[in-house]
C-alpha cells in the first residue's frame, strides 16, 4: 500500500522550492517480543518520498526504507519525538507518556498477544482506554494508521500536546492510574512491582506517591 502526502512549505524561493520532508518517528519499545507488524506498516509509511521515517524495530527484522535502529538510548528517544512531526508508539505507557512529554500526540498502535506481539491484551486494554480520554489516537490497523499521519500532517495542532497538558505529577498518576484500572478490570496486576516505579520516573523525573 502506498500514499502520497505532501504539505507545502511555508517558505518559498521563487517558482522552484524545496518541500521539506515530514518526519515520522516510529518506536516499538523495548519488549523483547518481535512487534514486525508495526515495523512493516512503518517500512510501507516510507516509501512516500515527501516523509523521513525513522523506526526503533526492537527485536523485530529492520525496516527496508525507514531509517532503522534496533534499539536507542531514552535521551536519543526524547530528541527524536521533540524533532518528529508525527510520532508512532506501541501500547505502552513510557512511550506515551514520554510523547506526551515531548508535546506529541502520538499514535498509538498496540501490540496483539494473538500475533505473539506481547503475553496478554493489557496494551490494547490501555490504548482503548485512553484514546476514549483523548490522551491518545488509536490506530487498530494500518489503513488507520496511514489515515491518522495524514491527520497529523494536514492537522498538525489536533497532534500537539499543549503545554499546560504536559506531564506533570497528577497528569502522570492519572494515566497511571488508568493502566492500573485497567489491569484490574482484567483480574490482573503489573507483572513486574518495578515497572510503576520505572514510568513515573520516566515520566517526571522523580518518585511520585503510589495512585491510588
């Protein structure tokens, strides 16, 4: 499948100018579960000459155009949804949240148990959850995905987190809360007691209080 999106530059220089290419981050996060379905749509994003994709593919086979990188440090992470116009992430909320941070929107597309993606549907659960919220857009397969970086691209402020809505403590243990509630509601808690710890840190730079 392909797409042709293109946005004009607001800088012209007689009738020749050049577009400057959209740049789409795509990051598939650091479960060790092959998530090649998103990788593969990302691969596809890239074959439209007007965008420059970039795709941290994990553990899954590397993308064929997008710019790939198998894994990243966070500070390289941050950069690179800071300078993105368009940011793609897995279900999971450090992704989210550091998209949030970074004053993206991101698009989220959740990893699938049934296609060996993850262990369970807790990803999707939470993707549902807050894109009811608005805290996020949910892409469930690739024509919405395609259809969601189109939206971004022509509508670039409905992507934009304001300042104001970005992470601070109680927008972090609300989203924490979220991903809690949602476990719950699936009979479940975080298989790993750390991994709050992880997010909040993550998230605001400190230790926040357990949510409730």
């Amino acid at each position: 499948m392909s797409m042709s999106i293109h946005r004009e530059s607001p800088h012209r220089s007689g009738a020749a100018h050049a577009t400057r290419r959209t740049s789409v981050f795509v990051t598939v996060g650091t479960d060790h579960h092959p998530f090649q379905r998103l990788v593969d749509w990302a691969d596809r994003l890239a074959a439209d000459p007007t965008l420059d994709v970039t795709v941290q593919y994990g553990s899954a086979r590397a993308p064929q155009r997008a710019t790939g990188h198998a894994a990243l440090p966070h500070p390289e992470v941050l950069r690179l949804m800071r300078e993105a116009d368009v940011v793609v992430a897995q279900g999971g909320p450090g992704g989210i949240m550091d998209a949030r941070a970074c004053g993206r929107l991101p698009i989220v597309v959740p990893r699938d148990p049934r296609l060996g993606e993850h262990v369970d549907d807790h990803q999707q659960r939470f993707a549902a959850h807050l894109a009811r919220r608005g805290t996020v857009a949910l892409a469930s397969d690739e024509t919405a995905l395609t259809a969601l970086v189109r939206g971004a691209i022509h509508r670039p402020a409905g992507f934009t987190v304001a300042p104001q809505e970005s992470p601070t403590a109680a927008t972090g243990q609300a989203i924490e809360a979220s991903l809690v509630a949602v476990l719950h509601r699936a009979g479940r808690r975080p298989r790993r007691p750390g991994r709050l710890d992880r997010f909040r840190r993550t998230t605001t730079g400190h230790r926040l209080p357990a949510a409730g």
